[in-house]
C-alpha cells in the first residue's frame, strides 16, 4: 500500500511539472488511492475490533477469578463457624481453589496467544476469536486452498508454517483443526459434497502441521460442511467468511466446569 502512495505521488509530480498525464488518467488515479486508504482503514478497524474482543474476554475471566476469590474468602469464614460441617465445607473450598487457579491458567494461556498472534492478526493472515467459550484461530479458506481443492497453495503452506511456528510453543495443548464450507453444493468425485470437502481440508491442514513439526497426538481433524455458518449465506460476503479453517484450542480437563455443575 505504501509503494502505490508513493507511485501516485511520483504521478502528480510528473503532472504537475511536464504535464504529461492527462486529468481524467490523474483522477482515477486520486480516486484508487482514495479506495485504498478507505479499504486500509477498514482493515485496521477490522484487527483492532478482533484485538479488543480477545481483552474483553481477558477482563471477564479476571472478574470470574476475583469472584472466585471472594468466593473462597467467604467459605474460609464460614468454616470457622460451622465446626459440624468441617468436612464438608473444606471440600467446597478445595473446589473453588481449583476453579481460582483454573481461572489463572485460562488467562495466561490466552493472553499468551494473543501476544503471540498479533502479528499474525495485524497482516490480516488469520483471526483470533472466542466461539462457544473456546478460543479459536479462524483461516479464510481463499488463503489455503483453491477453489474446490483440498491441496494447500503456496502461500496456505506459507500461512500454516507461520501459525506452526507460533503453536510449537503450546505443543502441550491440544487442538482440533475444523474444516467448513458455505452452502454452495458440490459434486465430483473426489469430493461427492460439502462433508468431504471440509473434511479433506481439515485433514490436509493437519498432515501439514505434523509434518512442519507439530505433535501428532495433539492434534484432531473434523469437518463440518455447511452447518456450522458463522454469517449468512445470501451474499457473496457472508459465503466468504463460512469458507473458513479453525483451530480450536481444547480446554484441559481443569479448565472445565465440575460435574456438580459449578462453573470455573
């Protein structure tokens, strides 16, 4: 985007010193420049609007760890009064001491992705999302492969090596690789319709993390075809934003909500 500026500059020189362009080539030329700085200032607008949902996710687990922590300063006084119920209420504050520290690791790891990330999100290469209380790396499928393939282009594998080399450092985790499509159906005989394809995907993006060096046993493929949409498929934009890849961090067991339905 800088390198057009500065050629559109180099433009109005020229015109305005040998008068060698002609007006209506110098406004389209004003008039694409213009597009541009609008379609960069979407962009930025775009990252920063995905920047500020991952620190309103981190401030809402910081409110659940401080209730948390009230939670347990409470149970800590009543158990001085209830001497009969000793036992009992011990296990209740073990529990919230679990689900406190639970809190505390849910907020590192995702601020730790997000600080890792950043990078990433600002070229506009993937997003960093929370759906259904998981945090998920979402890739546009435009970026990965081409139209109706589940073979990585260059610049997918180029996009993946990136993601790999950031996710090598939570290898302890584990992940599952989503594959989605929008509702367009397809037909042939590789892919008999949309399951096979998100599949594929999803199973090609896995092969390729294992083989750029990702743990095998962390690592899972699903695919969801056309019904898991995440905008609407009644315009060529909505269509877009469904053909998608995620990688979806899985939450370890502490992280989960007990089986007495409390929640961490």
């Amino acid at each position: 985007m800088r390198t057009l500026r500065l050629a559109l500059v180099g433009a109005l020189i020229v015109a305005s010193t040998g008068c060698l362009v002609k007006k209506s080539t110098l406004q389209k030329a004003l008039d694409r420049n213009k597009a541009l700085e609008a379609e960069l200032a979407d962009t930025k607008k775009k990252d920063g609007d995905q920047i500020q949902t991952l620190s309103d996710k981190i401030k809402q687990l910081e409110g659940e760890r401080d209730q948390l922590d009230a939670a347990g300063r409470s149970k800590e006084a009543e158990l001085g009064k209830v001497k009969g119920e000793k036992e009992a209420t011990e296990a209740e504050l073990a529990e919230l001491r679990r689900q406190k520290d639970a809190a505390e690791k849910r907020i590192a790891a995702y601020r730790a992705l997000q600080d890792k990330f950043r990078q990433l999100v600002d070229t506009g290469k993937l997003q960093v999302v929370f759906r259904n209380g998981q945090m998920t790396l979402k890739l546009p499928s435009g970026i990965l492969f081409p139209s109706g393939s589940a073979d990585l282009s260059k610049g997918g594998q180029a996009a993946l090596t990136e993601v790999v080399g950031v996710l090598k450092d939570f290898a302890d985790r584990r992940f599952v690789v989503a594959g989605h499509t929008d509702n367009q159906p397809i037909k042939t005989r590789e892919f008999p319709n949309n399951w096979y394809l998100s599949t594929a995907r999803a199973n090609s993006v896995v092969q390729f993390m294992i083989g750029a060096g990702f743990p095998s046993k962390s690592l899972a493929a699903s695919g969801y075809g056309e019904f898991d949409p995440v905008a609407p498929n009644t315009s060529d934009a909505g269509r877009e934003q469904n053909r998608r890849i995620e990688i979806i961090l899985v939450p370890n067991l502490e992280e989960l909500p007990s089986l007495t339905g409390d929640q961490p």
